[in-house]
C-alpha cells in the first residue's frame, strides 16, 4: 500500500486514486505508486476495468516541476503512460478541478476520458520552456486533428470542461464525485454504450497549412513553441515512430536556459509568499477605504471591487466624485469584456462602490489606501487625519512609490499599523504589490497585507524602507546606465533595440517618451537638489524637453511620431547628443548590441546585490519576481539575480571592475558579491536557505 495512491475496488472495477497532496504532482513517487497500482489490478482476473481519479481540489498538476534539470527516474512518466495506453483490459481517467502538462498526457494514454464540470485542462509545457514530453503532442492531435493540436499546444492556454468535449478530449462532461463518474463511464463501456479506444491506435492527417502557418507565427519568439509544432508534426507517423521525436525535442528543450528561466519564474510568482510574518495572526479585512480617485486610486479601488470586496472611495470634491466613480466603472466594464467579471458579479461590484467627499466614511474601514499625489506633507496631514478618524485596529497603508514609510508612520500614533503597498499602474491589471515592512509596522500587519494582496490575486513582495524599495530603485539605475550608454556613443535606437531583443517589450527611451518626457523631468527637477554633485548626470533628457518636445503625446521625443505610431528617431534629440558629447570632451565609442545588455544588466545586478545587503529584500527571488512582475523583464531569462547565477558571478565582478576604471562613482563591487564567490555561493542557494518564520 502507498500514501500517495489509494486502490479500491468497486464490484469488477478497479480505482487509482492519487493522492499525494498538494497538486498530485507526477513526481517519481505518485509515478512509481500509480504504475505498481497498474500492476495490480492488471493483476487481478477479478478486475475487467480500471479508472484513475484524484483526490483534493484536482486531478494532478502535472509533472513535478521541482524535478525539472535533474536526471529521471524510473518509472518515468512514459513508462506509465504506455502501461495505461497497452492495458488489455478498458482504463477510463475521471477528472474533475485541473488536468494540466503531464496530467492530462496520463489521461491521454488512457483508453476514455471524463470530466467533472468545471475541469480545466490544458498542456501548459510552453509556458516553462518545454513541450508536452510525455505523449501529448502525439495523443492529442489523434483526438483533436492536428490544427486544433497546435493552437492547444503552441498557447499553453487553459481548456474550459465544454471545450474539451467539444474537442474529443473528454467523452464525458458529467456531475460529480469524479470517482462515480469514472465507475459510471466504465461500467458503459462494459454495456457497450461507450466505446474505449486507446489513442494510440488512431491516425491523424498531415496539416501542412496549419504547420506552416504556426511555424510564420511563431518565428523569432521563444524556442519551445517552435519545437512543439516540430514533435506535433511527428504525430502523422505511427506512435511508435512519433513518440521518440518528441523525446528528443523534449530532452533539448530541457537543457535549455529558457526552460530554466521560465520555471525559474514560475517559483518566484509562488516564493514571495513564504515572509517571516507569514504565521502572524491575520486581521479580518471586509471594508476598504480608499483615498485619492486618481489613476492609482481608482485602479486599487477597481482591483478590491474584482476581488468583491467593499470600497469606500474618497475624492475631495463632487464633480472629482463623479469622474472617478465613472472611471471604476469603465474598468469594471473592462473586465466584463476580459472575462473576469460575469454580468451577476458586475453588478454586485459596481453596488459596493461608494464615492464619498466625507473622509469620515472611513471610520468603520477596517483597511484605508492613500493613494493621493507624492508630496510627504499632503500624506502626512492625510494620515494624520485617518489616525483620528480610523476605528482602532484600521490597517493605514500608503501607495507611496518611494516616499519614506517610517516618516509616514511617524504622523500617527499607531505606527504598528501603518504599511506600505505599492501598486503598479494600472494597479486593477498589473499583479506586483510592493508590501513596504516600516520599522514600525506590526507583524500581523505584514501579514494582514500579503494576505490582502492574494485576494485581490496580486503577488506581493515584501520590502524594506528605502528611495525607491526595491523596484524603482533599481529602476533608477538601469535608466541612468542607458543614459551614459547613449553619452559615450550607443544611439538610443541601439539601446531600446539591444533591450528589446534581449525580451524587454519596450526600451527605456521608447518608454519615456510614452510616459512623457515632462514627467520624468519634474521627478528629476524634485531631486535634483539632492543628487551628489559626483555623480555623472546625463543633461541630455532635460535639453530635449527643454524644446518641448515630451514623447508621443508631442509626437516628438527621442523619437519622432505620426498618429501615435514611431516614425524614426528624432534628428534633434541626436544633435543635443552630439553637442553634449563635444561639450563634454566625449570621444563615442562603439558599443555592440551585447554590450548594452551586459552593462545594463550588470547595473541592475549590482544594484539588487546592495539591495540584498541591506535587507531591504529578503531574497535574490523576491527581487526578480519584483523585476519579472512588475518591470517587464523577460520571464524566460527568469530575472536579474537567476541571470547572475548564468552569467557566473566572476564574471559580474569582472564587469564592474572594468566599468569602474570608467566610472568609478556608478560602479563598485557590492561586498556581498565577494563573499558569495569566495564562499563559491550562487543566489539560486540564497534562496534555498529560507526564511526563519
Ligand atoms: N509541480 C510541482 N509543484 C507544483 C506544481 C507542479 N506541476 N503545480 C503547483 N505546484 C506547487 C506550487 O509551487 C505551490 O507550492 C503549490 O503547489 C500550490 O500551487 C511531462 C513536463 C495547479 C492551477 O504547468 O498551474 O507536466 O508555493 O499556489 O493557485 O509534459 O499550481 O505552496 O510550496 O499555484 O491553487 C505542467 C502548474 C507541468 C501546472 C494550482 N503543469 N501549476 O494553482 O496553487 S510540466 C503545470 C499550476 C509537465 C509533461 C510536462 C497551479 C495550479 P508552494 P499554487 P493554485
């Protein structure tokens, strides 16, 4: 007998159940557990059909992702999937919640297949950098063609239980328990009502149109895709034919660095979760305040509407009222059209909409968000304000995005309640929550936020006090390092293009011309009182908007625009280039696309290993999933400390020192780097070492 499968026996049927918490994962324990449980019953005369089934919230999550890189072990999950697929006697999968990657490949084998309304399946492989590595890109065309196979296979997308029946994945949509269910299907096809035919033995026609019309979309993306149409083409040989082509695209794909970064991604998206206040005692939040109907305002108010919570919505004037109330509206009916919303669930979100001028609406809140403008001395009246207002035990929380928490906290006389959380615009869309820990800030709080934050389906990573937390911070470095770029002789085109190639949807410059050059300037102009007088600082960005001339919504920035499509680069904003150069006594060098990227990563590196130094972030993963989540960064090069670990850090270090020699103010090695190469550490073992809850 197993933990992780469960054999019983209903008259001449015989059932696997899986069950090895939390997912049913296909690890070698619930593979090896299943495929003796094959055994058995195959066994067994007495036994004339089998069904598998799981226990918990689903079916299985597939294969253990945490196996991933490592060498296999027996059985490997082909190895059961061909004792389902050869079984002489029927083997029926009932699925109910998911049937994700290696699950559903199970159910493939399987010679019928059942579904519990409401079950979602899906190969999902490219979404980690692989393909379906155990039969799927074989199976599943036989059932569904081979057009409709590739789509499946190349998204990586979720399948709705109706969909799946309509595609000849179930043959069963059927009510719950999936247990009966199973013993139901098999007991039909024992009466002759349903037929049990295993997948293998069925053909599938050659799709040229819709080969080489998957192959045009998907050039010049990811690898994975692209292979996966390779192995699904295979599927028009015989099985026995097919099945080792998609091993070997599936074993190339697996060694490969974007398989690395893309399951590196999906564990910094669960890491974050896992704080120090993780066990502190979380306070019921069922009433939300928010103040400020700005764009982050109302944003943060729609993602609390989402998650069907009440919001209390403050704007200082009526007409300011109205506008912002229209504007959750108009994003509630976004995500009717997004699907997230149904028309029942919409309108219980727009009835716990209050708009309200009287800030003593917020009295019963049991969590207020200030999201008015950045400016400490408005924050601190506010807050001050709420400490008075607010019923003790109310959570204050500041939106600010780089405004000192501490100083914040300091305005009232609850401290231990007051937080930050740092939205990212547009806040009810982009899943980052940056949760600012003050020195103050109770535990419970900590946890209260990040517990908050899942409702409301974000991920939030906890951060510590400083200019800029985690995100922005970094942020600041990685612009400046582009705008020394561009002074000693790279093009801004090069920059953005040498980014955007690297997987960064949009380049730095392109970026501040979308969101206005002005902006960015009076951001500059706040701070320019305080920046080191030794610090190199690029006049560039000012001169150019100077001219007036703010980005697309002048039509002309760096680059120029005609109907809020990029036209070329700004002939202007290069002569201010060029003048600064001369002006400077800079000779331009010539920089490769490779060097851009290597000098801009390096400067993010070198920011997020002070970072960690400081604690201000509790692990190299929180910083990339603050990089991966919420600024952009390519998910399959799984983010600036997973890029770290690949570069080498000698490398890094050589880098800077090289750079310093420039540079020696922007450019220095962070000590923790030298501990970590003498100590012959990697970020990925920081990681591992865990947080002491
Ligand atoms: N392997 C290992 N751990 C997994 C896992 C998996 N497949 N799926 C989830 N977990 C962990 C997760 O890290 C978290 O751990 C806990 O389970 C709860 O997950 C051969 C090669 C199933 C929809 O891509 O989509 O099969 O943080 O927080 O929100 O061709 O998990 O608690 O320590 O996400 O309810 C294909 C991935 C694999 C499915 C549940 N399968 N998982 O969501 O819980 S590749 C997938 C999910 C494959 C074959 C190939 C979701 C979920 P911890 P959770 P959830």
């Amino acid at each position: 007998m197993s933990d992780f499968v469960r054999i019983e026996r209903d008259g001449d049927i015989g059932l696997i159940c899986l069950t090895k918490p939390p997912v049913n994962a296909l690890g070698v324990a619930l593979r090896s557990a299943t495929y003796d449980a094959v055994q058995t019953l195959l066994a067994d005369d007495s036994v004339t059909a089998i069904v598998l089934y799981g226990e918990g919230r689903f079916f299985s999550a597939g294969a253990d992702i945490k196996d991933f890189g490592r060498a296999s072990e027996t059985p490997t999950l082909p190895d059961l999937l061909k004792a389902l697929n050869d079984s002489p006697k029927p083997t029926v999968a009932a699925m109910h919640g998911v049937a994700f990657g290696g699950a559903l490949e199970l159910a493939l084998s399987c010679h019928l297949r059942v579904g519990i309304h409401g079950l979602q399946v899906g190969l999902p492989e490219v979404k980690l950098g692989l393909l379906p590595g155990a039969g799927g890109s074989q199976r599943l065309p036989r059932l569904t063609g081979m057009a409709s196979a590739i789509e499946v296979i190349c998204s990586g997308r979720n399948i709705a239980d109706d969909e799946a029946l309509r595609l000849g994945i179930i043959a069963r949509l059927a009510d719950g328990p999936a247990r009966e269910a199973g013993i139901s299907a098999a007991r039909d096809i024992a009466a002759g009502a349903l037929s049990a035919t295993p997948t293998d033995g069925l053909n599938v026609a050659h799709d040229e149109q819709a080969l080489a019309a998957a192959r045009q979309k998907y050039s010049g993306k990811l690898n994975a895709p692209l292979k996966a149409i390779d192995a699904i083409e295979a599927a028009a040989l015989p099985i026995d034919e097919g099945l080792p082509i998609e091993r070997a695209l599936f074993m190339e794909l697996m060694e490969s660095d974007e398989r690395a970064g893309l399951v590196h991604s999906f564990f910094a998206e669960r890491a974050t979760a896992k704080i120090p206040e993780a066990k502190a005692e979380k306070r019921a939040i069922e009433r939300i305040g928010v103040v400020g109907g700005g764009t982050m305002g109302v944003g943060i108010a729609t993602a609390a509407l989402l998650a069907g919570l009440p919001v209390t919505l403050i704007e200082t004037a009526e007409m300011r009222i109205d506008a912002a109330r229209a504007n959750v509206e108009k994003n509630l009916a976004g995500a009717v059209k997004r699907g997230k919303l149904t028309k029942a669930t919409h309108s219980v979100a727009v009835a716990n909409l209050t708009a309200s001028a009287d800030i003593g609406a917020l009295a019963k809140a049991d969590l207020v968000i200030e999201a008015i403008f950045e400016d400490m001395e408005a924050k601190a009246g506010l807050f001050s304000d709420l400490d008075r207002i607010c019923r003790p035990g109310a959570i204050l929380a500041t939106n600010t995005s780089y405004l000192d928490v501490d100083a914040i906290a300091a305005t009232t006389a609850r401290p231990a309640d007051v937080i930050g959380m740092h939205f990212f615009s547009p806040a009810h869309i982009m899943r980052l929550l940056e949760v600012v820990v003050a020195s103050k800030t109770a535990p419970e709080v900590t946890a209260t936020a990040f517990d908050f934050a899942r409702k409301l389906r974000k991920i939030p990573v906890r951060a510590g006090v400083c200019d800029g937390f985690i995100g922005n911070r970094i942020l600041t470095r990685y612009r400046k390092q582009c705008e020394y770029l561009v002074l000693d002789g790279a093009g801004f085109d090069q920059v953005d293009r040498a980014l955007e190639t690297f997987g960064f949807a949009m380049g730095p410059f392109a970026v501040g011309d979308l969101a206005g050059l002005d902006i960015a300037k009076a951001t500059r102009d706040r701070k320019a009182a305080t920046r080191p007088p030794e610090e190199r600082y690029s006049r560039v960005a000012d001169l150019i908007c100077d001219q007036g001339w703010h980005g697309r919504k002048t039509n002309i920035g760096y680059y120029l625009y005609e109907g809020g499509k990029k036209t070329g680069p700004n002939p202007g904003a290069e002569d201010i280039v060029a003048a600064e150069r001369k002006a400077l006594g800079i000779t331009p060098k010539d920089f490769t696309d490779e060097d851009v990227v290597a000098r801009v990563l390096t400067a993010m590196i070198q920011e997020a290993a002070m970072i960690l130094e400081e604690g201000i972030a509790l692990r190299p993963v929180d910083i990339d999933a603050v990089q991966l989540f919420g600024y952009g960064f390519p998910r399959h090069r799984g983010g600036p400390m997973h890029m770290a670990d690949q570069i080498g850090l000698s490398e890094v270090i050589a880098r800077i020192e090289t750079y310093a020699a420039e540079d020696a103010y922007f450019w220095s090695v962070p000590p923790l780097l030298r501990q970590m190469q003498s100590a012959g550490q990697s970020f990925a073992a920081l990681n591992d070492k865990g947080i002491s809850t």
